[in-house]
C-alpha cells in the first residue's frame, strides 16, 4: 500500500486502485504494468462529446441493467442509481459513486460488470460462470441464465469439499489441445435463504453486495493454483419435474452458442474482436465436453445432484462420449 493505493490480482490482470479492494487477492509489489483505478468526485462522461457507438445492456427479464458507450478509443458506463465509469484508451479506469449508492455496489459494477468486458475487449473469453475443483481433481464450469442457481450448486461443491474458484466470472485460455480456466476472482455471491441453508456456519462472515440487492457475498481463500485445466462445462437448465436429475451432452454447434451466450462482451460494434471471441468459442466447444443439467431446484437435493455430476464425469477422463446420457429419477 503507498499512499492509500493498493495492488491486486483479477484473473492474470494486475490492477493498482485508489479504491480498496478486499475481494480480490492483494500482491506483495506495485506491478509496473497494470490496470489503474482512481475515484473521482464528480461524474465522469464527458460533457459534450460524439457518440460512437452506444448500447443498452439489459438483464434476464429485459429490463435496463447499464449503458456502455465508446467515444473514440475509450469507453462509458452509466449504472442508473449507482455509478458511472470511465475506461481510457490506455486501461485507467475512473469510478464515479452516485450520492446514495454503497461503495459495496461500486466495487460489484467494478469487479462484476467492468472488469470482465475489459478483459473480453482485450480478447479474452470471459463466462458469465461458476467454477470449482472438486476432490477427485475434476474442474467443473457451470453457465446458465441468472437465478438457475449457479452460485448455489458452487456453494454445495463447496460443502462437499471442492475448492471453490468463482461463482461468475472465469476467463478461459487454450493450451494445447487443453482449455485452462483462470478464475477473475474467488468469491461467491448467495441470497439470504442460499447462505442460510448451504453455508450457514459462514452466514455471519458475509457482507452486502450492493445496497439495491440482498444477496450476500462470501470472500474465498486465495486459490491454490493461477489456473485449472478444464474437464467439463455443464449449462443449467431449468428442473423439469421435482423428481429428475438429468445430464446429457450436446452437440458442438450448440456448445459454442451457448458459450456466446454466456460471454462477457463490452464493444457489440467492434465485430473483430467479436469474432475473435467466436473462434475462442469455438475451440472451447471442440476441446471440452459441455453437457446440459436439469435438476430439482431442491436444497435437499443438491448432495444427490453433485453425486450425479461426480459420477458421470469421471475425472480425470472427460465424460461419457456425445450422445450418451446420464438420468436419475427420485
């Protein structure tokens, strides 16, 4: 720390921020090379300026999440009621806090929001994704649409043993014919009644998210390793009866749109690197066994759903070949 300034590590990103960062796991040394991070005290887009390109972003239900927009080389983004940001052409990030908004709520637009659409417009494959390790050495991604329970099934991973990396946010790097998963951060994002089920010998060591939320967060140990080769991506789908835990593998084509789908992006007009994240997609899809889960959203299922996954997936081999299936009725 010099001067209220500290560093930290987000994926393999260094950052150096005048706002602290107790989520993230702090370095020993300033890098010379980092992402800088300063809080103004006024707002931060430019008063009068030519528009670029411009989006809406928008949540699960379609309502207005933010809006992102370029001007030149840099880029803007307006959280209504809660922050403003500025991205620069040379990586420093400027945050702006509205007057009643948490500094819990700017450091989650900053870590969840800002962050991994920095990291996707460098070019990297960051999914909206939870991850663990489990005991038999077997990395385990899980993706799916907001409230599918991606942090929950983390959570249950983790009382079940398993090293928890991230519960919505991993950047994914090819090595070979491997893919390795790179964590943004370890962490873990719970509502009330998750906690207070999964995790309630840790319920009083959670602080708020944000002030607009009740979802509580959960700090994480800093991992063991700076990345995981990964054995398998499963998409949470939705229960189709309170009895079925279903697993089955799909096909490349599908795999590498959902990907898509589940990808962080900041510049939709930047169609390079858009389709530099496709061909990313696409290897991934090739390389890893991505499988669809339907289970009971059921707390007292969630042993009998993580002994299902375990079994089928058989690590350290990779799942059962395309085509097969894995059902449990109960």
């Amino acid at each position: 720390m010099t001067d209220g300034l500290g560093a930290y590590l987000y994926a393999h990103c260094s950052l150096v921020s005048h706002l602290p960062l107790p989520e993230l796991p702090a370095l020993d040394v300033m890098p010379a090379d980092a992402v800088c991070i300063d809080v103004s005290r006024s707002a931060v887009f430019p008063a009068m300026a030519t528009v670029d390109w411009q989006h809406n972003f928008t949540d699960n239900q379609g309502a207005h999440a933010f809006r992102c927009l370029r001007i030149g080389d840099a880029y803007g983004f307006d959280f209504p009621g809660v922050a403003q940001a500025w991205l620069a052409a040379d990586d420093r990030i400027t945050l702006w806090r509205r007057p009643d908004a948490s500094l819990d709520s700017l450091r989650h637009v900053l870590l969840d929001q800002i962050l991994p659409r920095l990291l996707a417009q460098r070019g990297g494959l960051v999914l909206h994704a939870a991850a663990v390790h489990t005991q038999d050495h077997c990395t385990v991604l899980m993706i799916g649409d907001s409230g599918m329970g991606k942090s929950t099934l983390a959570a249950a991973f983790g009382r079940s043993g398993a090293e928890i990396l991230s519960d919505d946010g991993v950047l994914l790097d090819q090595d070979g014919d491997a893919m390795r998963a790179i964590a943004c951060y370890p962490g873990l994002r719970l509502w009330p009644d998750s906690l207070a089920t999964v995790l309630s010998d840790r319920a009083a060591q959670s602080t708020a998210m944000a002030h607009y939320s009740d979802k509580r967060r959960l700090q994480q140990p800093r991992l063991a390793r700076e990345d995981y080769p990964v054995d398998a991506i499963l998409i949470l789908q939705p229960p189709v009866d309170d009895r079925t835990i279903a697993l089955a593998h799909c096909t490349t084509q599908v795999a590498c749109m959902e990907l898509m789908r589940n990808a962080f992006q900041l510049d939709l007009g930047d169609h390079g690197n858009i389709q530099a994240l496709l061909a990313k997609a696409a290897a991934t899809a090739e390389r890893v066994p991505m499988l669809t889960l339907t289970y009971p959203r059921d707390y007292a299922m969630l042993p009998k759903v993580i002994s299902t996954i375990t079994s089928a997936l058989d690590c350290p081999a990779h799942p059962r070949s395309p085509g097969s299936e894995a059902t449990v009725g109960l």
